[in-house]
C-alpha cells in the first residue's frame, strides 16, 4: 500500500470569471507550488484545472506542467469561440521516481499556440494546482 509522503497546491483564484488574463504566444505561469521528496521509489500525482475562453477565433491553447525547469507533462485545448461561455479545462499527470530531493517547484503555465489577430483566449478562473507524493508500492 502507498504511503504518504507529502502534498503541495496553489490556488490562484478558485472562482470562474473572477481572472480576465490574455493568453500570450510565450508561456505564462499560472501556478506553482514547493514539494519534498523524501523517499525513492515513489510518485507525485498532479492535478489542474483552469478556466478560460475564446475572445476570438479558434485558439489552440498549449498547457505545460514543469518540475523545477523541466517539461513533465503538456496537453492541448482547442477552444471554439461562443460569447460569454467559459471552458473548465481539468488535467491530471504523473511523475514518477523523483530524485529524492527538497522543494522541487512545480508550476504550470499557459501559451496560444495559433497566435494570430483571429484567435485569442483568456483565463477565466479557477485556477487551481496541486500534487501529492507518494511511495509507489
């Protein structure tokens, strides 16, 4: 059976509407949070959920969990543009066998990856971030 090992979150804003952040062709970090591995043979099991919408076109919106500066995980989210109506875009990702380690920064950020004067989105809220490590077995 699994022990616990340790947890972490952030939670920018837990409310959807409460954001109105453009999404930029470059990476925007939406949340992070510190997490200690004090055992080998284990895992860290993320979760997020993200609210956004089209302003504009199409947007093809590319996000990306990181451990440190690292890419662990990406997912892509095609939004179609309806007025006033908000997405909830929720993922999970696993990281397995973590260096043993203190405060990894786990973050996850955003980025428009069809950038053009047609497509735009937004964050929209809740944005939320968390992770629970655990020994594998």
């Amino acid at each position: 059976m699994p022990t616990y090992l340790g947890s972490g979150s952030s939670v920018p804003t837990d409310s959807s509407g409460s954001l109105n952040i453009n999404v930029p062709s470059t990476p925007i970090k939406l949340a992070a949070f510190g997490l200690s591995i004090p055992a080998p043979d284990n895992r860290v099991i993320l979760n997020a959920t993200v609210g956004i919408s089209a302003s504009l076109g199409n947007p093809t919106v590319l996000f990306k969990i990181y451990r440190d500066t690292g890419i662990i995980f990406s997912t892509v989210t095609e939004l179609q543009l309806s007025v006033a109506q908000n997405a909830t875009v929720t993922f999970q990702a696993i990281d397995l066998n973590v260096p043993v380690g203190s405060n990894y920064a786990y973050s996850i950020t955003a980025e428009l990856v069809n950038s053009n004067l047609l497509n735009n989105a937004l964050i929209t809220g809740p944005i939320t971030f968390s992770g629970i490590a655990t020994t594998r077995f």
